[in-house]
C-alpha cells in the first residue's frame, strides 16, 4: 500500500512504549473494492495506533482477515488461510487474529467456535473500534463484537464510519466510498443484510476528501457504493446526486481520471449519462451489471429491469459518451434458470458487445430468497458447461473490441512492472483497459505517470503496445503492501 505520512493521525497507540520495536500487522482481504478499502482504513487504523505494516502474514504479530460473504468460494478460503495461521500464532507469543468483513458481520461468533485461535471478530459498522477491541482481547480473552446493522441512518451519523482515514495501496490513485449499503433486494445478495441499508456521506465532505488527495499527488478517484446512481437519496428525499457529484469530483484540480462502481441498471439516468459525457474527468468506462438476459430469471433475481430494458440503457450510454467500454457482471444457474433462459442471456450477451465481464456460479447464500429456492437449483455440471459457454461469447466480443484498438495511440497511467515479466510495464487506459509495453532498463517509468502507447496487438484481456513517450510524472510518495485473499 502507498502512504502519505498525513493521511493518518501521527500518534503512537496507548501504551506504546518507543524503546520498543512496533508491532506488524498484515490484512489479508477477500471480495470487492469496497472491502479493499475497508481494508486501507483498517491500515490506516493500525498506522495511528503506532503499528507498520507487515512484509507478509509470516512476519506479523497481528493478521487481520476482511472477509467476504458474497460467494462461498471466498468462505473456504479464508477459512483454509485462517487455519494456515493457526501454528504460527502457536509459536508466537503475543501474536493476534482478528476477522472483520462481511463474513463476520453474518456469522458473528460462529468463527470463534470453529477457530478458536481467533482473537477478535468485528462486523462491518464498528470498524473504528479493531483497536480498542485487540487491547480488551490481550487482557481478558476473545473478544466477539458484531453489532446489528442499523435498519436505518444517514447523513453525518449514518456515514461515519465510511470517513476514516486510510494507508492507500496506490499513491496515486484512491477509491472514495459514497455509499454504503443497499436498498435494493435482490434475491441472491446477502449485502443489504451486512452492510444495511443505504447511507451516503455528505456530498461537500466527498469534494472535499478529493480536493485533499489532489492535494497529496492523486490524479486518479474511484467512487465506490453498492448503487451509486442512487447516491444522496437518503440526503435529498430520494432526489440521486450522482450526476452533481461526477461533475464536483470531476472539476477538482489535479485529478485527471475518475471512475465509478458499481451502478444498477434500474437507476441509470440521462444525467448521469450526460455528466459521463460532458465531464473530461470521468473514464468513458461503464460498468452495468447485467446478471442474466432473461426476463423470467430477473423477475425472479428481483432486478426491476428486463433486457430490453436494459438493452435501450446501454444503447442510450453509446450513442451519448464517446468511445464507451462497457463492461458487465453474470450470474450463471440462479435457481430455476433453464436452457432456454440461458439462451436468451447467451444472445443478450452477444448484443451488448462487452468489453469483459465478471462471470460467477450461482452461490446459495443463507438468509437470501435465493437459498430457499433449492428444488430448482441447477446442477452443478450444467452450471460448469454454461459458464463456459458463456465465456466464450464474452472473450469474442472482447477479443473483436481490443483488436479495433491495434493502431491507435492511448494515453495509459503506468501501473509498474509486469508481475510475470519485469521488462514489460503495465498500465490503463481511460476504458480501464491493461496495456502491456515493452521497457528496456533505461526506460523504466515510475508508477502514476502517464505515457502515450502505440496499441500493436490485442488479446481478449489486454492489449499490447509500445511506448511513444511519457508525457507526465507522478507526485506522490511512500509504499506500504496489504496482503490480498
């Protein structure tokens, strides 16, 4: 993770004794960007209480897993990592687990009875408190502190937890949570009943967080909320801000790129688009979960859109916003889907022309409408043929949309070197696409710059180009790693 010294209080923890070495912590996060920025937050925490951060969970005396409960593949991993670092606090006085995340949150106690070297579990609104909760915990024993998710909040209350201060992974760029939770009720997502419901942070508050990352050397923002096009309701009698607040952010001196996710479809509105369209700032990159292209199966999802709906949406973005990438998430064997249901997402698929697309297995999720619906769950090597499939139609699309690229010059922020090959740097264009270019030793080029690149080739995940010249530097600072799930 990248640090700026003043993005966290500079004060040592109670107690902290300077004579001795400070305590290392490593979190280890599973899931989404939001959960990716719970855990900065939680960097930051730890930061002020006089920690550093860990080279790994092998160094560290304190390991904090973010949990996901999203999907149950996210559950058996961390629960295989949890018990990998069951030895190691055995033979490490002093060591502490902590668990937070949304896992936590729908589980609570639970974790405790099944890894009983768990230290603490904290759930998603009390965040804040991880330090105060490892001191109780060195005292007087595990320590369990999930508390219910209020049913209702808002404003300066409701959204403060979402206002800590942060250790960011890149330095420069930052994701901002507008929002968190969700009003929606969406048959398989068990969010609304781990994160609550909806709660916006104060809009000037917003401007303001990213007129001081400008300030600190960040060109690059990302909004983050479960429904961002619904950002504000709870602030404005149900009148969205979004739009107001793509073109706030945007006009912000120094930030040059700023991105958004996720929107519900539902809640896509023309001024949203417009303030996409008429605002230099914001990425001409939108992300549109479709889930499924059949209008039974997004009855039953519980989605408030059919796919011609939907359809006219993506098509009303095109025809607005210059150069759009759009990309989706799919949901493959929701209960009762059939083989002709799939079809129809397979042709939907195959008109929207996606750029790429986060394609998951249906997940039963208990406490969700969706988990109770299993004499109709599809089996799951029908799911397996479906998925491939599907893919299938999503990498030729994608494959067809970066190869309309090769010849064009683009304006890429470097990344850093390639993790398979340091010789190749990797960056992003305004569509969110990966670049890889070649870099000879003398050429190596400091993450956060921009460089413009000859796209040369295409492939269904990246493009490849060559450098033409790097036409600005980065103005940020320190790095400091949080380990990923």
């Amino acid at each position: 993770m990248e640090t700026d010294p003043s993005d966290a209080p500079a004060t040592t923890g109670d107690g902290a004794d300077p004579a001795q070495a400070p305590r290392r912590f490593a979190i280890v996060t599973y899931g989404c960007q939001m959960n990716e920025h719970d855990s900065e937050r939680l960097a930051g925490l730890l930061t002020a209480e006089g920690m550093v951060a860990a080279a790994g969970v092998d160094d560290a005396d304190l390991v904090v897993f973010n949990t996901c409960a999203i999907r149950e593949n996210a559950d058996n991993r961390f629960y295989g990592h949890l018990g990998n670092v069951k030895a190691a606090r055995r033979n490490r006085p002093g060591m502490q687990v902590a668990v937070g995340g949304c896992l936590a949150q729908m589980v609570g106690g639970q974790i405790q009875e099944r890894a009983g070297h768990v230290d603490v579990v904290f759930g998603t609104h009390n965040v804040h408190r991880l330090p105060a909760l490892l001191r109780q915990a060195a005292c007087s024993g595990p320590v369990t502190e999930v508390p219910d998710v209020p049913a209702a909040a808002g404003g300066d209350a409701g959204a403060a937890h979402l206002a800590l201060a942060a250790v960011r992974e890149l330095p420069y760029a930052a994701w901002v949570t507008i929002q968190s939770g969700c009003d929606n009720s969406c048959s398989f997502c068990i969010v609304p009943a781990v994160r609550g419901p909806e709660v916006s942070r104060p809009f000037d508050d917003l401007v303001a967080e990213v007129r001081t990352l400008a300030e600190r050397g960040v060109t690059e923002v990302t909004l983050l909320g479960q429904n961002v096009n619904s950002y504000g309701r709870d602030l404005t009698r149900r009148r969205p801000l979004f739009a107001e607040l793509l073109r706030a952010v945007g006009a912000v001196e120094g930030i040059r790129r700023v991105r958004f996710t996720s929107p519900h479809p539902k809640d896509l509105r023309p001024e949203t688009v417009a303030a996409m369209a008429e605002t230099p700032a914001v990425c001409n990159h939108l992300h549109l979960p479709l889930q499924s292209g059949s209008d039974r199966v997004l009855a039953a999802m519980r989605r408030g859109y059919t796919a011609a709906r939907y359809l006219d949406r993506l098509a009303a973005a095109r025809r607005s916003i210059d150069d759009l990438a759009v990309t989706t998430d799919l949901l493959v064997g929701f209960p009762g889907e059939g083989a002709d249901d799939f079809d129809e997402t397979l042709a939907v698929v195959a008109e929207a022309r996606y750029d790429s697309a986060y394609t998951f297995l249906y997940s039963a999720r208990p406490g969700t409408r969706a988990a109770a619906m299993s004499d109709v769950f599809v089996p799951a090597d029908e799911m397996a043929d479906r998925f491939a499939r599907l893919r299938a139609v999503v990498e030729r699309s994608a494959l067809e949309a970066h190869r309309d690229r090769v010849g064009r010059i683009e304006e890429v922020v470097v990344e850093g070197p390639s993790k398979r090959d340091p010789t190749v740097t990797t960056g992003r264009t305004t569509q969110n696409k990966l670049v890889h270019v070649p870099v000879a030793g003398d050429q190596r080029i400091s993450p956060g710059s921009f460089a413009a690149v000859r796209v040369t080739a295409a492939a269904p995940h990246h493009l490849s180009g060559e450098l033409i010249a790097v036409t600005s530097r980065p103005r940020h600072k320190v790095r400091i790693p949080v380990a990923a799930g």
